[in-house]
C-alpha cells in the first residue's frame, strides 16, 4: 500500500520521506474478501477507503420525496 499511496499523492506534490511517513501515520490498513461489505444498511460512513488493489460495488438507496433513486457504480484501484 505504501507504494501505491505515494505514488499517487506525488502526481500533485513531492514528498520528503518524513512528511511521507507523517500522512502514513494517519492511514490504517484494512483487507476484505470478494462480496465482504465495508458498511451495512444503517452504518455511517465516518472513513474514507483507497482500494488499493481489486473493485468496490458501491449502491444506495435514497428517498426523496415519493421517488426512490438507486444507483451503482463500480471503481477498480490501482
């Protein structure tokens, strides 16, 4: 992961080694098996996840007024 992170922050800025492990310090790392949720109906969101390697389904339901709205969306990390 730490590669990856890296390279990806350093498409808009360089970084030294020591303010690289600073960001470090505020990532943990987590792994999840194929059709594993990162969250469940009724769970809040208070992380933001990089996928590092493999793709996330993300689908929502939302309801506003009479009209229900359902979307889903596919991102494949790098």
């Amino acid at each position: 992961m730490k590669h990856h992170l890296k390279q990806h922050i350093e498409e808009i800025i360089k970084l030294t080694d020591e303010e690289f492990e600073f960001i470090l310090s505020h990532f943990e790392t987590t792994n999840k098996r194929k059709r594993q949720y990162l969250l469940q109906e009724g769970e809040i969101a208070d992380k933001e996840y990089w996928i590092v390697k493999g793709c996330l389904k993300a689908t929502f339901l939302m309801k506003m007024e009479k009209n229900i709205f359902y979307s889903s969306e596919w991102k494949i990390g790098g």
